[in-house]
C-alpha cells in the first residue's frame, strides 16, 4: 500500500550541478555518500550559444561514463538574490499566494534595477572588450552630449543608434565580440515581468519593530521556463535555479557569531553577515570594470565591521589565495578560507553548497531554488498528502477493528465452551453465564460502534478524494481564465470563495427555481478606465458560463491603482448553480 501513497521514499542517486556565467557551462554530477557528497564527474563548454553549450557539456559528461539518469539544477547570476524586509513574523506566515505578492511586490524594482547589468555596454566591459572611457563615450554620443575621445559630428551622434552598432564603428569592438554578448545576453536579461520567487525567513529587523528579514530569490518565469524547457529537450529535469550569491554561505554557517563572509564573483562582491545561524545583513557592489580586491574592500569598509569579527573569503578557484593574502595586507587581520579539496575551476564553493542543500545535508535558508509554480505549499496543507494520511489512519483503525475482532471472538468462544461444560454441573453457575453474555452482547455492539465508525471515515475519505480535487479543478479553471480575460488595463488582485449568501441563492431561484448555489467566489480587480472595467466584467460572464456560473453583483468603483494611478476598482461575486436532480 505505501507504494501508492504520495510520498518520495528515499534520494536520487546522482545529481547534475551546472553553473553559467552567459559565456560559458560548468557541470559536476554528484551522489550522496553519507553525510557528504562524492563527485563523480566534471566537465566545462565554453560556447556562448548555451543551447550548444549544454549538448556538448552533456557529451563530454558521457564520455566519462555518466549516464544521464537523475534530476539537475543550475546557478545563474540571472538569479537575484536580496534581503528585504516584510511585516510578517516567520512564526505567522502569511498564505503561499498572498505571500508571492507581497514578496514579487518588494522585489519588483530590484530585478529591473539587476537586469541593468545584463546591458549590452557592461557585457562588453566584463568581458573585457571595451574600457570605462570607451563605455562613456559610447553613452556619450547616445545621449547627444559632446566627447573628446570621438570626431564624430553631432547629427552622427544623436542618440538613437544601439550601443553595440556606436561601439562596433568606432572600432572599439569586433563583431565576433558584439555576437558573443548578444548571446550570452538572451541567457541573463530576460523578460521583467512576471516573476518567480522564493523566500526564507532570516530574522527580526533590527532597526524596524514589527518587521522581519527576509532572504528572498527571484528571477523572470520566461528565463526560467527557457531553461527548463533545454534541458527537458536533453530529456533532463531541471528542478531549480539558484543565484550564484548567498548559497555559498551556507558552507560556513555554523562557525561562531557573528561572522562575516565574503564572495568575490567576476565584477561583482557579496557581503553577509550571519548571525545566529541566519543573515542579518547582505550587501551586493556591482562593476565590471573593478578588480575583485576593489570590490571587496569597498563592501566590507561599507559594512563598518568589527575587526573582532571573523572574515571568511569566498572566491574563485585560481585567484582565492592571492586575493586572500592581499586583503590580509590591505585590512590587517586573518582572512579565514574553505578548505575543501573537492573545490576546483569546475566546481565552484556555491556549487558545492547547492548539492549538500539538494541532497539535505544542509538544513539553510540560504539556498533558495526558483522552480515553474513557485513555492510548494506546506506538506500538510497539500491535498493528496492529506488524503494520503486519512488513508493510514482509516487502514490503522480497520486493523485494530479487525484485531480487536479476532481476540474477542476467540476469547468469547472460550468462555462460551467452559460455560457449557459448568452448566451441566452446576447450576448456581447461571448467574455468571448470563453476566458473560451481557458481555457479549457488549463486544457485539462495540464492534458495530467500530464499523459505523468505519463508514463514517469512508464517507470522508470519499469526500477528500472526490469532492475536493473537482474544486481544486474549479479553481485552477478559474485561474487559467482570469490570465485568459485580463489586459494592459486591467489586473485581479484576489480570487476567494466564500459562504453562499441568501442574495446568491435567490439570484440562483431567479435563473431557475429547480437550481441550488453550490459555490461562491468574490473576485476583485482593477482597470485604468471605466470601459476597461465593463469590458472586463462582460469577459469574465461569457468565459464563465461554461462552468453554469453567473455574476449577480459587479459593483465598479473609482479607486486607486498599482503606483498610485487613477482607475476603477472592480468586485464581481460570482456564484455557481446545478439543478438539484443533478446533485451528487
């Protein structure tokens, strides 16, 4: 029977860990080996086009005799990883769905503001095809304003050419290295919106009573939907994306409090400070055109740390122990490092880390994959788990039922043959014949108790496993239309069902005097003008006629909007009938 049930029992025996940069592929497949992690086999494709880059990646794994059998996730530095607070106590969460929008809301502006690093101007500075002055000039002519570096005339200049096209004229850089950043662009910029996110609770905010800190990843669902969709092409699962900031940490969480960690990437410096097992603070500096030992200064003089604090550098393979000495230099204290001989130019500190999270070696916060759907609800909370454990438990009470059963029948059998044998003898013995049949009687009645009771979990069970899933079906049908009717104007905020009210239920009586109301759902949105808002209320009656619903009330009010626009705020109550023959 535990073969039906909804439960993952045991791991995957290897995992594939990639990471990308835009330019090129890393992979490491690992198993699980007790309470650590055996890496099996790496390999590395330096081809921009990461379509190619993963089918030769994959090629040169199985050329060292992996078989492509288990799951695989990804780091990507298109993953933002941030620190924002929220006025929600971990020990209070919010639902999942009103928790995503409080979070996609914080985090918003922030992917706009990081997909900034994926412009085409700083790919070429990163890669080191053009210099800061030639990055100026470029932006320069772009924006019309005058530059010493260039003779172009001021009608060449103005504005609306690309950068890459400026850059390529003034000879700054060949086409081969416009192509390469052009590709390596479509893997990191994605589209803004919408956003998929993930978030775990850090702690209280110190300086902020009622709220608390929250670590949060997030990145665009068409990049991530671009990825799962390659690697499912490789017949390979894609479970998540990680950023490449902030999991590395988890490697040095459970060293003393507080402590410092520092990750030098390429143009780019992470800065956290863990305190108590959770990070009270993150900073991220960003410049493509800085030297690692730069950035890493100017984040860790930023943060205003003790030197009492232990610091614990993070970076690169082949530039960890040069930089290592050279902060010792410059800040004048130990810079402690991660002493794993497993950690090479293919298998990266936040690389190893996500496999000890994948494979729960690691109970942190820190590692926080994006997967299509977003965040699974809590295990209990989950339909089919539910139903799962309602199933064990009615299988446990029919074995005790039936045990029960067996021992009272056995033992009633007994007495009855003894009772049987002393009656002939002796007849002041009736009284406790009679008494023992009372007994009998007694089990008897318990046992029928038991099987009424039996039913009664049947008829449960029925209705968890019939009567919820075509709600669950109702409303992702519900869901799947609300994306289907909406437009640049109008938007839903929420979708909830609540008691049937007496005006639902007369409306019903007035469509059909043999109609009951079975559902009832308040749907709230918004739409930039009065028509939009009309227009949206017609669409969401002709799309929901299918599922025999109505809109008895749909008031249409002025109200502002997201970013304080001006529109009109939409409440539909919508209620869905059946005719009482067909009810179940």
């Amino acid at each position: 029977m535990l073969q039906h049930l909804p439960f993952s029992f045991g791991k995957a025996k290897s995992l594939l860990i990639c990471e990308t940069d835009g330019f090129s592929l890393s992979g490491v497949v690992v198993a699980h080996q007790d309470d650590d992690i055996q890496v099996l086999h790496r390999a590395r494709s330096e081809q921009g086009n990461m379509a190619e880059a993963l089918e030769t990646l994959l090629a040169k794994l199985a050329d060292e005799g992996w078989k492509a059998n288990g799951p695989a996730v990804l780091l990507t530095p298109a993953v933002l990883s941030t620190l924002v607070e929220l006025p929600v106590s971990p020990v209070k969460p919010r639902p999942l769905p009103q928790m995503k929008m409080l979070v996609q809301n914080e985090v918003e502006v922030l992917l706009i503001q990081h997909m900034l690093r994926w412009s085409i101007g700083n790919l070429l500075l990163r890669q080191g095809y053009l210099t800061d002055e030639q990055l100026q000039t470029v932006l320069d002519m772009q924006q019309n304003k005058p530059n010493a570096n260039t003779a172009m005339s001021a009608a060449d200049q103005y504005s609306f050419r690309r950068f890459g096209e400026l850059a390529e004229e003034l000879g700054y850089i060949k086409r081969s290295q416009l192509s390469a950043c052009l590709e390596g662009q479509e893997w990191l910029k994605g589209e803004e919106f919408p956003i998929e996110c993930n978030w775990s609770a850090q702690g209280a905010a110190k300086d902020a009573p009622g709220t608390f800190n929250w670590l949060v990843s997030c990145v665009s669902q068409p990049l991530l939907k671009r990825w799962v969709d390659l690697f499912a092409g490789q017949n390979i699962e894609l479970k998540a994306l990680y950023p490449v900031t902030s999991c590395a940490a988890a490697l040095v969480q459970k060293q003393p409090d507080p402590h410092v960690v520092l990750q030098a990437l390429p143009g780019q410096a992470v800065l956290l400070r863990q305190q108590h097992d959770v990070v009270s603070h993150l900073h991220i500096d960003s410049h493509s055109g800085k030297s690692s030992l730069e950035l890493c200064l100017e984040s860790y003089h930023a943060l205003q740390t003790s030197h009492h604090e232990p610091l614990w550098l993070i970076a690169r393979f082949a530039e960890e122990e040069s930089l290592a000495k050279e902060l010792e230099d410059a800040l004048g204290i130990e810079i402690n490092r991660l002493r794993d001989e497993r950690l090479d130019e293919l298998l990266s500190a936040q690389m190893l880390a996500v496999a000890r999270h994948e494979f729960k070696q690691l109970d942190s916060g820190f590692c926080l994959g994006l997967q299509e759907g977003g965040p699974l609800p809590a295990p209990l909370q989950r339909p089919q788990i539910r139903a799962a454990i309602l199933m064990g438990i009615l299988v446990l009470l029919i074995a005790v039922a039936e045990l029960s059963l067996s021992l009272r029948q056995q033992w009633a059998q007994t007495e009855h043959q003894e009772l049987a044998e002393k009656w002939a003898k002796k007849k002041r013995e009736s009284k406790k014949v009679k008494k023992l049949k009372r007994q009998y009687s007694q089990a008897k009645q318990a046992i029928t108790d038991k099987q009424a009771e039996i039913k009664r979990l049947q008829a449960m069970l029925d209705f968890y496993n019939q009567v919820i899933p075509g709600r669950e079906a109702l409303i992702l049908d519900l869901l799947g239309m609300l994306q289907q009717v909406v437009d640049d104007e109008t938007l839903f905020f929420s979708l909830q069902e609540t008691d049937i009210s007496a005006t639902a239920r007369e409306y019903v009586k007035q469509i059909n005097k043999n109609a009951v109301a079975t559902a009832h759902f308040e749907l709230s949105g918004w739409a930039l003008n009065e028509a939009a808002a009309q227009q949206l209320i017609n669409n969401v009656q002709a799309a929901i006629k299918q599922w025999s619903m109505e809109i008895y009330q749909m008031p249409v009010m002025a109200a502002k909007g997201p970013f304080n626009l001006d529109g009109y705020a939409v409440t539909m109550h919508l209620v869905k009938w059946q005719l009482k023959e067909d009810k179940p």
